[in-house]
C-alpha cells in the first residue's frame, strides 16, 4: 500500500510513503496555484515480485520491477499490463536504458528519465505513486516537465516527457499506448 500527501497551493513537498520505512519527499516544480490539497491510499503491486502476485489484480498501479530491454518494449508491457488489469489507473516499466516508460488508463504513455541513472524499484515506485496521487487529486500532467525525488542518501530528478511527441498530458496523434508500438 502506498500513501500520498499532497498540500494545498504552491507548499511542498509532496510526500510518498511506500512502506513505513520508504518515505519520499517529491517536489514537482513551479506550477499553477489553488492546487487541491488530499491524500491518495493506493495498492502499487510489482507483478514481478512472486510476493506480490496475489494483490496484482486489485492494484491500483503496477510498477514493474524487472526492466524490459528496451522503450519499445517496455510500452508494450505497459499496454499490456493495462488490457489485462481494467482498474489499474497507470503501469510503470523500467527499460534497459535506466529510464521507465509510464502507461495511463486514458491512453496516454509517457518516458521518465532519471538523473543520475538510479535502479529501477525504489524510486520508480515512489514515481508511480506520486503519479497516482497527482492524478486522482485532479492535477494536470502539463503542469510536470521534472520532478526531484529526494530521501536520506538518495536524490534524483526525473523528467517526464510524452513517449511519441507533444506535452505531457496532451492527447493527440503518436501520444496513446496504441501507437508505442504495441
């Protein structure tokens, strides 16, 4: 189960807890004031982790633990992923280049790339779940171009980018899982 606390207006950080002892601070970066202020509860299930395997039909966001060789297809895993789980609101993969490729319910598909490369389970899961908490607190994608993840001994940054062209969050020709390549 993973927590997100999300403040009200421009105060940060947004907080990730992903079990009580992973705890993220996530700050999203300028952007609009008068956000909505929440807290989103969420199952983030690794289908790949044997443990895990019960709770992935009931998971709100699959975030994979083992890396696809590559972006084309670690966007097939996510649609995949997705066709199969209909009440998963997004499915992460992380490719062989240190990257994820991010799948939500509405056909849009976006790539995460972090700096420095960091591996792909911990702060790939605090970056599903923030999406998660982002999103069912009724905040826009476009208003995320990088969003710095920090915990005690680890920074990264992450920037989200559309996986085929135009602006995070913008529906349009190249932008659904149909078109990745799947």
């Amino acid at each position: 189960m993973a927590v997100v606390r999300l403040t009200a207006g421009d105060r940060r950080p947004v907080t990730v807890e992903l079990t009580a002892t992973d705890r993220w601070s996530a700050d999203p970066g300028p952007g609009r004031t008068g956000r909505p202020a929440g807290v989103d509860v969420h199952w983030s299930v690794d289908p790949d982790a044997r443990r895990d395997g019960r709770w992935t039909e009931t998971a709100d966001v699959l975030r994979c633990g083992r890396p696809a060789p590559g972006p084309a297809a670690a966007a097939r895993r996510a649609h995949w992923l997705l066709t199969r789980h209909p009440g998963c609101l997004l499915a992460s993969v992380p490719d062989a280049a240190g990257g994820w490729v991010i799948g939500l319910r509405d056909g849009r598909l976006l790539t995460a790339s972090p700096r420095p490369a960091v591996p792909p389970v911990p702060a790939g899961a605090a970056l599903t779940s923030f999406l998660h908490g982002w999103l069912t607190a009724g905040r826009a994608l476009e208003e995320l171009a990088v969003v710095r993840f920090s915990r005690p001994g680890a920074r990264v940054s992450v920037r989200l980018r559309p996986r085929c062209g135009g602006r995070p969050g913008e529906r349009g020709p190249g932008t659904g899982l149909a078109e990745a390549g799947t």
